[in-house]
C-alpha cells in the first residue's frame, strides 16, 4: 500500500483495540499506534499493559506510548511516519499540533449521533437517559471536543433491558464498517463533512465522565430512572446501594441486573422483600425493582440464588439511600 494511505492509530480500551484489529486485517498500512504507558495495576502492582498495546504487539506494530502529547521528541517521531491520516478510538484530546498533522485529516468515532451526548461516557449516559436510539459517529477533531464536522453517522436502536456493556459490544461490530467506509472516503478523497449543528428548539444532552456520585442510587426516584440507572452502569461501574436493618446492621451491593416489577405495594416503602432463597427485591411507591445479579464488597458478581444461600436477611431490611 502507498505511504499516503498510511495511518497512525490512537486509543486505550478494547472498543478501540477491536478496530484497530479489523482496520489492520482490512489491508491499511498501520505504520504505528500510540497509547497511554503501562500503568501498575492490581494487588501486585505489576504495570498493565492497554489492550491497543497488547493489540498491536501481536500485529507487530510499533507502540509509541507517550507521557506529554506535545513531547518535541515524541512529535518529531510522529511526522516521520508520514501518515496520511490518523485514526483516534476513546483516547484523551490531542493538541493541535497532533491532530492538524496528517493532510487528509484526524478522525474520531464516537458512540453518540453527535451533536448528542458529547462526552467521556456517552453510552452510559444514553442508557441512564432512558433513550431508546443511539447511534455511532465519525467526526473530524477540531479544538473543540466531540464539536468537529460530522463524516458519516449510524442510528442504533437501544433494547428495552439492554445493559451500557451489552450495547457496548454490540457497537464494537457496527463501529467495523464505519471506520472502513470513512478511511476509504477519506484516501479517495471524497469526505463531504457536515458542519454540528443544534436544530432550534432541540435539547443537547451531554455525557460527562461517571463519577462516584452518579452510582449511588437515590431510591426516592421513579423506578424507571432507578432501573435505567442500573442498566446504564452496567457491568462497570455499577450502581451501588447500602441496605442497613432495623437492628442497624449494613450491608453494601453492587447492583447490576435488575427488572420492574408492576404494582402498587402494600409493603412499607423502601423495604427489602426477600424469601430469602429466590428472590430480592425493593417496594417502592410506583413498584417493586427486582434485584437478579448483585456484588458484596470483597466478592464476585452473583445471580441472586446463589447471593441468598451466602446472605440471610433476618429481620427488617431497608435501603438507606433514600429522601
């Protein structure tokens, strides 16, 4: 392949290793990838390679793993490549001099139709939203972040129980064709990129990173924005409630399943109902959220069968994380 349709590929996590996998497998001279440096991780501390390092070391692409994105050495070592494009897949922001160096242009895919939900967490955020439509975007940078001229979009339907991690995976495999068909367009030299625009009257949503905050569940919600929530955070990094009895102990949970259980409870509001062996679930003033898959702090994720033959809730339970 000619050195003009050469591409340097940017990104961390395994959304972006899975398309730099198929762009390499799909014939692009990818002359090199940059990612974050290994990181120490875990109990041990032994650094932890991204999954675009591990990715591209397998494909024998060279891994330029910079500390300061404006380093002078690390710039000079980017132009020599001579890349026509670079290709950016959830990564951090890249400063002008970086992302203005290839002569067709930097591109981002984004899991939005922007101009919605620009951000760090726009799949989380959607999910969180109660959105039923989503969709995929390729998008020019400029200084502006996620605000850069659109090149092609994809519209995704949201299933009604579907998970952050669920529609995650499934945007892996539509995000394939999309990255294809916008490196073609842009080595062939025939991008007609359309300027962000607001439609009047039309709210922009946006999607901040999740902190700390946005887990904790506020049972003092409608049980559809609690659901949501759950689904939204899950599997990472999950939505969390303390439940604490009458006797005041406490117990701490990650919720990552859950399902909507119609009804007007007769139970006291916000009270735990359990058999204690098949079931789990919360009374709420506009129904009943069924907890199915549930996490105690120092142990695994769990169906919640197997959580109730470890865990007996004796006596009075409630959640605590309420008005």
């Amino acid at each position: 392949m000619e050195n003009n349709k050469r591409i340097i590929f940017f990104g961390t996590p395994e959304f972006s290793s899975a398309q730099l996998e198929n762009i390499f497998h799909s014939g692009f001279d990818v002359a090199a990838v940059v990612t974050v440096p290994d990181k120490p991780a875990g109990r041990g501390k032994k650094l932890q390679q991204s999954d675009v390092k591990i990715t591209a070391t397998r494909l024998n692409i060279p891994v330029l793993q910079p500390e300061k994105l404006k380093d002078e050495a690390f710039i000079k070592e980017l132009a020599a490549f001579n890349a026509s494009v670079f290709v950016v897949i959830a990564f951090r922001m890249l400063p002008e001099i970086v992302w203005r160096m290839p002569k067709f242009g930097t591109f981002n895919l984004h899991a939005s139709m922007l101009p919605q939900y620009r951000g760090a967490a726009p799949i989380n955020r959607a999910i969180m939203n109660g959105e039923t439509q989503t969709g995929l975007t390729t998008f020019f940078l400029n200084a502006n972040i996620d605000e850069g001229s659109i090149i092609n979009q994809i519209p995704i339907e949201i299933g009604n129980n579907e998970t952050a991690g669920e529609l995650h995976d499934r945007m892996i495999e539509l995000g394939k064709p999309l990255v294809i068909n916008t490196l073609n367009l842009l080595f062939e030299q025939s991008v007609r990129p359309v300027k962000q625009s607001i439609p009047v009257g039309e709210l922009i949503k946006s999607a901040p990173k999740i902190f700390k905050q946005d887990c904790v569940i506020n049972w003092n919600r409608p049980i559809i924005e609690i659901f949501n929530q759950v689904r939204g955070l899950s599997p990472y990094p999950a939505a969390v409630s303390t439940f604490i009895s009458s006797e005041k102990q406490q117990l701490g949970l990650k919720i990552y399943e859950a399902s909507i259980e119609a009804g007007h409870p007769n139970e006291t509001i916000y009270s735990v109902l359990t058999d204690n062996k098949k079931y789990l679930k919360i009374a709420l003033p506009d129904g009943y959220l069924k907890l199915t898959n549930v996490q105690q702090p120092g142990k695994r994720s769990m169906d919640i069968d197997e959580f109730l033959r470890g865990f007996q809730f004796v006596g009075e339970w409630y959640v605590s994380d309420h008005i």
